[in-house]
C-alpha cells in the first residue's frame, strides 16, 4: 500500500513538476522585454544533459542515536571496559557518508532548466569485539533511493560552451574560470531510507546467546534548497558544484542536514 502510494506520488510529482517549469519558462519569455525575448528564446538551442554525481550527505541523526544510547549503551555501560559502538554518526562525522547520483535535463530558457535526478546510497559499519570470553558483533546498516526534479536558474546566463573551442593547457583553465556561471535552484522529490541495526553476543563453544535485530523502513517527500555554481571543461562538458541543505516531512530530526554536491554533466 505504502509502495503503491509513492509510485503514484512520483508519477504526480514529475507531471506537475514539469509543466511548472514549462509555464516558468514561458513566464519569462514575456518578462520585461517581450519582443527581444521572444526573439532570443525563438533562436535558443535547447540542449539535453546527461549528468553523473556525488554527495557527501551531514544529516542529524539524532533519533537514531537517542535509540542506540537506550538499547545499548545505557544497560550495558555499566560493564567494565564497554566501548561504545562505532555508528552512522562516526561516519558523518568523519565525512564519509556518501552517495550516487544519475540525472538527465532539459535547457528550457536562456536561464533556466530542468533535470530528473536517481539517487541512492548504501553502507554499513561493523563493530566486533571480545570482553573476555564474551564476543560481540554489532552492526547498523542504511540504504537509501530518492527521485527527485530539480529546476535551475543562472541569473547572469548559463555557461558559453562555445568559449571552450580552440582553447589548450592554461588558456583552456583560463576561459573556463571566467566563463563559470553561479546558480540557484530547487529539488523535491520522495525519498525511501532503509535502516537496520543487528546485535550478536557468543560464547566459546555455545555460540550465539544473544542476538537481536530491527529494520526501519522510511517513505517520505524532501524538498533542497541549493546555491552551486558550473565551470565547462569542454565545448561538450561541465562540472558543477553545490551546498545543500535538505527538508523532509517526516523524520526531519534523524535526515534533515547539509549536503555538498559535485557532477558532471554532458550536453547532446
């Protein structure tokens, strides 16, 4: 049911998301001058992008580890020389949660564009240790896949790929540097987080005398604020970068959090 409610949200997202950015784009060419406009959009080369990225991902966690201090930390702190469990957190901290992303996009005005983005992620932190004969193997676990359309706006112009040709070593850095665009954009979309979290605890000979798992599985909408900026590398080519930060309804004190964003793009 709930699988069946965020296919239907999606499919309702990407519809109205695009026909959004239709009527902004047709909203523009009528902007202050809508003779010029009209002719420069009439004679714009709408290109289609194909786009490739990373993020590292900073979100809170605080649920996730009030849960973890509850279940174990706080009983069995109390034994000599416990060593709290390595968790997402540690890895946040050290900033090595990441993940993947794959996009394709559309130039809707001399300004604006559209891009539908497939992003996911997985990982896992082990902990295994021995209280003397006691052995233990604690493990949490995050997978997670969003959809998401973003809209973008270049308020000085997008980047002049043609710039790029006939250009080499540092005259190419050089032209790339000065024709690099900033921009500002927004992405919402729906967003499915899979948490688990597994506990073992064996004995010489025995075993497993303990164990104990829990899995969440989380459906939500987010929408990102974003401000990057995008420098070409070719007369086919770019890179862009951008901070993030992250809403989500639902679970906003575990996942809301910044983001830093990198891909490439290739134009066809």
């Amino acid at each position: 049911m709930v699988q069946c409610l965020g296919v239907r949200l999606i499919i309702a997202f990407c519809v109205i998301g695009l026909s959004a950015g239709m009527c902004f784009a047709e909203a523009e060419r009528e902007a202050a001058h809508p003779i010029a406009e009209l002719d420069a959009s009439a004679h714009y080369e709408r290109n289609w992008y194909l786009a490739m990225g990373t993020a590292n991902y900073h979100p809170r966690l605080r649920d996730s580890e009030a849960q973890i201090d509850r279940r174990l930390n706080a009983p069995l702190g109390w034994l000599p020389f416990w060593k709290e469990p390595a968790t997402s957190k540690d890895r946040r901290d050290r900033f090595m949660l990441w993940g993947l992303s794959l996009g394709i996009g559309r130039d809707m005005t001399p300004r604006t564009s559209l891009m539908l983005w497939i992003n996911g992620a997985t990982g896992a932190v082990k902990n295994k240790e021995r209280y003397g004969p006691v052995r233990t193997d604690i493990r949490f676990s995050r997978t997670s896949a969003s959809l998401s359309l973003e809209g973008f706006f270049y308020p000085w112009d997008k980047v002049d790929y043609g710039r790029q040709a006939d250009t080499h070593g540092t005259e190419r850095v050089r032209v790339a540097l000065t024709n690099a665009k900033p921009y500002i954009s927004l992405a919402t979309g729906y967003s499915f987080i899979r948490s688990e979290g597994s506990a073992k605890f064996k004995l010489p000979v025995v075993g497993t005398v303990l164990q104990q798992t829990e899995k969440y599985d989380h459906h939500m909408m987010q929408v990102s604020p974003r401000i990057g900026v995008e420098l070409p590398l070719s007369q086919r080519t770019s890179l862009t970068a951008a901070a993030v930060y992250y809403f989500f309804w639902g679970h906003s004190r575990e996942y809301n959090g910044p983001s830093l964003s990198v891909a490439f793009r290739r134009r066809f």
